[in-house]
C-alpha cells in the first residue's frame, strides 16, 4: 500500500478525488502541482502540507510562494517543477493525473527514480508506451491504472494465474453524448453539446474525446502496452449504463466482468491500496435498480478517431504519439471554436498519412513526433 504519494495534476477530477481518498487512508502527500488553479492548490497545500508545490508557470510559481511564505514548502513551476515532483525523495508512489502529453517525461522521471506509478494519464502509454513499459521492467517499477476501464481489467486479471488462459480484453465505452448519431448529423453539434457526457463528470479535453471516442481509441492502445495484449485481442463495446466498467475473456469463453456505480474512487483507491482492499465511500450497487444492462458494438464509421487509434496500434511506432498529437491540438481548436466536431476525427485520420511513422527508439523519437502531428494541425487550421 502507498504510504507517500506525490500528485502531478492536483486540482483536476482525478487529483482531487485522490486527495479526498488520501484523507480517509492516511496516506502522507509529499508533492502536488497544477497548472493554472493556483487557488485550489493553495488551498490543498494548507490542508495536506507537502514538501514541493508546482505550478505551470514561473509567474504563478512566485505568485504561490508568496502565498505560502508562512509555510515550509518549496515551490516550482513547469516541466522541470513536474519532473522535481515525480522524482520527490520521499514518495514511493506518483500518481499521474495530468492531461496530455506533458505527463510522459514526469512518468519517466519518476520511473528511472524507481517510484510506482499510478496512472490516470493516457497519454504516456499512448504516445511512449514501449519505452514506459522498458523502463518500468528495467527499474522494478510497477504500474498501477486508474482509468476505471484498465481498473476493471486489472481486477479481472487477478484470477488468471496463466496468461495463456487470458483470450481478450472487452473495454466498455459509455458512448458518450452522441451514441446512435450519424456522421453527418454531428457536423454541427456545439462544444457544449459535446461537453455534456451522460455518466461521467470529467476535464473539458477528456469529455471532448469521450463524445468522439477518440477516449476509448487512447484506451485500446493503453490496454495494449499495461496488459502486453495484442491490439487485436481488444474488443470494444458501448454500454450506456456504465455499470459494467471492462471484462476479460478466458480460452474457455468465460467473462469476467468487474461492475461498479460510476464513482473514479474506486479505481484510484485500488491503485493506490493494492493488493488490498478497503472500504470506499461511493454508492452501494443495486443491481435491483439498474434492472437493465445493454450492449452495442461501436460505430466506427461515424466515430473515426477510435478507427484511427486502431489504425495507429497496427502501424506501431511513433504513430500512437502522431495520433495523439493530432487529437490534442484538434480538440483545442474544437474548444475554441475554430473547427467542428467532425473535424476532430477527419484530422486525426489525416495525420496518420501525412506525418511518416518511424521506429521508437529514445524520447526523442516520441517529442518528434508528437510536434509534426501538432505543426501539421496548425498548418490545415490556419
């Protein structure tokens, strides 16, 4: 069980559900960072008084620490600030939260500091996975997901002492506010309109690639490198309840399926207490209630970034970090009101072919990448 944990992303969702779990176990937080919520992050340093606070930039850095001048707490900002708090000398896990590409250096970091990593950051197995996973196996790292998809998984694959035994991984997807629309009928749709998910209370950049799918695409490829499967033992399929969270499927044709309320503190109490297990305070179950638990294969015409993340994972290399890039920055124009809906997935397909894919062999290779997909964005939006 992690008895010091070091947040990157503090003040989103994720972070601060962590901090609420922190709380109730007793768990010590010895680092937190945010990007620009320098208010929440103060109020959080008071509360939990880590060593190392960070912020995204050096003015709101100076901005905090002025804050703070009654409080024993050194604080940072930016990408190295990130790095210094993966890397905090007495945490002995990290909890990665932070969205986008920024958080695979800090995983590393972390990593090569020989920290466990519980991740809620898709994008540092989307965009590195190969060398996270090297790297991870290299220091004696464990990674612990808390995606509650990869959440389910993990639980699932508690029982297969064999992974011969193990088939395929099914990851359910809510199929976020546009499930059962055509393509044409979404070239229209308002960033409001997307930003309003049925079960989920998540970020602006999250919710936008849970209406595209481009969150269930990121996933596919995550699944791949946490559980060593190959993308094609990956099945999607939508579940509007989103009760049953993902399940594995046995050489036998059994499933295993793991279900909850659709609370993330489930997930992230579980990364953080493994092997073991305590109470949580989310909602009981009530199977009784829910009465009706329906299925739906994928549209994945209509929702071309998850086909585009598929496409990706069979071409290997730096076309996962080129995909991601492309949606990154695809989304960011979405938000501001400068491409539509459908843009996002023609955008995404498009990068795949017009920034070539090559071999993974240092960050580099991954940071190269992730900027031509990101320079071929602003060159068709401009």
């Amino acid at each position: 069980m992690t008895k010091n944990l070091s947040i990157l992303g503090s003040t989103g969702s994720i972070g601060t559900q962590t901090l609420s779990v922190c709380e109730k176990l007793g768990i010590n937080v010895t680092a937190l960072t945010a990007n620009s919520n320098i208010g929440l992050l103060e109020q959080q340093v008071r509360r939990f008084k880590p060593k190392l606070a960070v912020m995204g930039s050096e003015s709101l850095a100076l901005d905090l620490k002025q804050r703070l001048s009654d409080m024993d707490v050194k604080v940072s900002y930016g990408l190295d600030g990130l790095c210094e708090a993966a890397a905090e000398e007495s945490a002995d896990t990290v909890l990665t939260a932070v969205v986008g590409m920024i958080g695979l250096k800090p995983t590393l970091t972390a990593i090569a500091a020989k920290k466990n990593i519980a991740l809620a950051n898709k994008e540092t197995l989307v965009a590195g996975g190969s060398l996270v996973m090297k790297a991870a196996k290299e220091n004696g790292v464990m990674i612990y997901p808390v995606d509650s998809e990869h959440s389910a998984v993990f639980q699932c694959l508690q029982g297969c002492p064999d992974k011969k035994m193990l088939k395929k991984l099914i990851l359910t997807a809510s199929g976020g506010p546009f499930f059962g629309r055509s393509y044409d009928s979404l070239k229209d749709v308002t960033v409001e309109q997307a930003l309003n998910h049925p079960n989920w209370s998540m970020g602006a950049k999250i919710t936008i690639d849970s209406a595209s799918m481009m969150n269930k695409g990121l996933e596919v490829i995550e699944a791949r490198w946490l559980f060593d499967v190959p993308v094609e033992n990956i099945d999607v399929v939508v579940h509007r309840e989103s009760i049953v969270h993902s399940m594995i499927e046995y050489n036998d044709n059994s499933v295993i399926a793991q279900l909850g309320v659709p609370d993330m503190k489930i997930p992230i109490q579980y990364a953080l207490t493994y092997p073991e297990r305590y109470p949580c305070d989310v909602g009981v179950l009530d199977l009784s209630q829910v009465c009706t638990l329906s299925f739906y294969k994928p549209d994945y015409d209509t929702f071309k970034c998850l086909r585009a993340c598929k496409r990706a994972m069979s071409v290997g290399g730096t076309a996962t970090a080129i995909a991601n890039g492309a949606n990154e920055e695809a989304v960011r124009l979405f938000l501001d009101r400068k491409i539509s809906f459908t843009d996002i997935g023609d955008i995404v397909w498009d990068s795949l072919d017009a920034v070539g894919a090559r071999q993974i062999t240092c960050l580099d290779d991954v940071l190269t990448a992730d900027k031509a997909a990101r320079d071929f964005v602003k060159s068709i939006s401009r």
